[in-house]
C-alpha cells in the first residue's frame, strides 16, 4: 500500500527553521538578554567605571565589568584625559537612580579592591550602562584574562565610537591608555597601604589585579625590571 504524501505542518516548518538558524549561527548569542533581578539605589559615584550602591542595608563599591575610564588624579597626579566627563556621564545615567546588578560568572565576585564586580542596567532594563558609556566614548573596551559575556557587543560599540570620534576618541587622541604587551605582562600593583607588590600571569591574584598608571601603577617586562623599580614579588 502507497505511503500517502503529506505537506509538513506550518510548526513542523517553524522548528526546522530554527534548528537550521542555530546551527548557522553557532547557537545562542553570547549577548542574550540577562534574567534582571532586583532594583538597588546608587548613592554615588567614585569614576567613570565605579559606583556607590546600597545593597542589604551597607553601601557597597561595585566596578562595572568590561569598560574602563580615564582615571581621575590622586596624590597629586593629574586627570587623565577626559576623567571628569566620563565621571559626569555615569552620575547622569545612575546617581540617586536604582539599577539592576547582574554577576558574570566568568569573572570573579569581587575585585583586588574589594569592589564589587557586576554588569549595572538601568532601573527599567533597557540601558546596559557599560555599553551606553562605551558607545559614547566615555571609556574603552576592557577585560581581564577571562573573557567576559557581553564582550563582543562592547567592542563593537567602542569601534563605532571610535569610527565617529566620539568623547575621549575626539579629546584625547587614541583616546587608549597604554596597555601591556604580551612581553610586558607583570602587573605592578601599589596598595592602599602603598605596598609595591608585582604580580605575575599565572598566580592567583594576578586575573583581579587591575593597573592604574594614575596612581603609579605600572607593568614591567621582567622581574628584574620590577624589583629595580622598587616592587617586590607576590606571595600568592
């Protein structure tokens, strides 16, 4: 007896459609929506890149992943280049505002610094602050050793801000603050105590150690080279 031919069904059509997108595309996007849970009210704003968010009844310091701005000068150091603007951008976007804190698993929970580590959305889910700034050119692209989620969306965005000259790629010339090398990979980090310690690739603190030439910070090339300038070797 025959096999009776049958036009596949519109839902049938539907799912292999999607199955055929996924493959073509390589699966789902790395900027999928994030699940957005609770509000928190900023109470202020240190830079560019860090706020003041009241969470759990204390205030805590939360570092924006994925964006760094010019610094601002401590010590007796100067601004950076277009530090101020950057700063007056993120206190019109959050300050007094409630924001959504999102954690990346691929980066760690907090900083060198104690900071927080967090994606930060406005309070209605629609702006994701890092890539509003970025795309502004208030700040750069920036990630630690481990890839962040929403990376390739915030180089995108900071290729069209610089393509169009914007904030500090219009101000301040590259706009880039120097950054190391593959060769020139030692992170020489200054604590708040103002302890010099270097850090090398491979030891523990090494991914969370952030530089910031502002405060004197710098990278070195070998360890020789730290030790000279005064630094001494992590222990860890």
């Amino acid at each position: 007896m025959p096999t009776e031919n049958r036009r596949p069904g519109r839902r049938t059509v539907v799912l292999v459609l999607a199955v055929l997108g996924t493959l073509v595309l390589g699966g789902a996007p790395a900027d999928a929506a994030p699940k957005l849970g609770p509000t928190y009210r900023v109470t202020g704003v240190s830079d560019g890149d860090t706020i003041k968010v009241a969470v759990g009844g204390r205030v805590e310091r939360v570092r924006l992943i994925g964006i760094d701005t010019p610094e601002l000068g401590r010590n007796g150091a100067p601004d950076q280049c277009y530090a101020r603007a950057a700063r007056s951008q993120m206190q019109k976007l959050t300050n007094g505002r409630r924001v959504h804190l999102v954690r990346d698993s691929t980066q760690s929970n907090r900083d060198a610094y104690g900071r927080l580590l967090r994606y930060v959305y406005t309070a209605k889910g629609t702006d994701d602050v890092a890539r509003t700034l970025i795309k502004r050119g208030a700040g750069r692209q920036y990630s630690y050793d481990t890839r962040y989620r929403h990376r390739s969306s915030y180089t995108s965005a900071e290729r069209g801000a610089q393509k169009a000259k914007r904030g500090l790629w219009r101000s301040c010339g590259s706009g880039a603050p120097p950054v190391p090398t593959e060769a020139c990979a030692i992170k020489g980090n200054i604590s708040y105590e103002g302890a010099k310690i270097y850090h090398l690739p491979g030891q523990r603190d090494y991914a969370k150690t952030i530089i910031t030439p502002a405060r004197g910070e710098r990278w070195f090339c070998t360890e020789a080279e730290a030790v000279a300038a005064g630094w001494r070797r992590s222990a860890v």
